[in-house]
C-alpha cells in the first residue's frame, strides 16, 4: 500500500477555501449530497477501501459542533 504525500499547508488553505464555496455553491438543500458525491469521487481516486474508510473514521472521530454564534447567523 503506497501512503500520499501530504499537501503543503498553502495547497491546503486554497483546496479548503474552493471546497467552502463549492458547497455553498451546492446550497444548504444539497449539500449533502454533494458532500457524498465528492467523498465518493475522492474515494475513486484514492482507490484503497481500507484507505478510505480510515478517512471516514478520523474525519468523524473529534468532529466538533457547530458553535453557538455559527448556529445562531444561518
């Protein structure tokens, strides 16, 4: 099993600012969907299952709340 190499923190920064507007792009009544469907296509490219549910499991594990002044502007 071949491990990625990590992306640079600046690659990092600008995948997590396209990745924002793209679901806000989706809109709040797809943006699950839309969530899936990228995990998905990712998942096809990684092409590992165990891999990929590795990702899911440490994207879950610690996942914060929402926080109260987030909740309270949408």
């Amino acid at each position: 099993m071949t491990t990625a190499t990590p992306l640079p923190a600046d690659a990092r920064d600008r995948l997590y600012a396209e990745c924002a507007h793209a679901i806000s792009e989706a809109g709040a009544a797809r943006e699950s969907l839309f969530l899936a469907r990228l995990a998905l296509l990712l998942f096809e490219q990684v092409g590992d299952e165990t891999r990929c549910n590795q990702a899911l499991a440490d994207a879950l594990h610690e996942l914060p709340m929402p926080s109260l002044s987030e909740s309270l502007s949408s």
